[in-house]
C-alpha cells in the first residue's frame, strides 16, 4: 500500500516543489537498494578496468557532493535549543 501523495502547494516556486518531490522519492527504500546496486556495479567495473583515477576523483566528487546535500538537508540537532541535547 502506497502513501497518497500530498496535495501540490501552488504557493511555492516550481524549484521547491521540485526539491520536495525528489525528496520524497529519495527516502524510499527503492532509491536505496538502486543506490546501492549501483556503487556494487561501480566497485565492480573499477576493479575490472584497474582503478582508473580519474574515475577515482569523479567518485570522491560525488561522495562530497552527496554528503554536503545531506548536511545541508538534515542538521544534526536542528530542532533541539541549546543545551537542551545530552550526549
């Protein structure tokens, strides 16, 4: 059984709309599992073709660029006030 998909909120720019939906498709288990095929394959074609490097640095890029999108997307801690977080 699927969610139903929120209703379209015209008040907002198509590009926040369109981040939204990408969102949403993105925290589904699917986009993992195709996530993780795909480095699988990636791993295995480098090693067959010896470790090209500069399929080294495109793979460094876009593991930084990645991990920014997600630090920019979800702060640690963003909704807790100060001091109010225990370790």
């Amino acid at each position: 059984m699927s969610e139903p998909d929120p209703p379209v909120d015209r008040g907002r720019s198509p590009g926040s709309r369109l981040l939204s939906g990408v969102d949403r498709l993105a925290s589904r288990p699917l986009a993992a599992l195709i996530v993780l095929t795909a480095d699988i394959a990636w791993v295995l074609v480098s090693v067959a073709a010896g470790f090209p490097s500069r399929w080294e640095s495109v793979f460094q890029s876009l593991v930084a660029a990645l991990t920014l999108a997600h630090g920019l997307r979800h702060p640690a801690h963003s909704g807790a006030r100060a001091g109010s977080y225990s370790a």
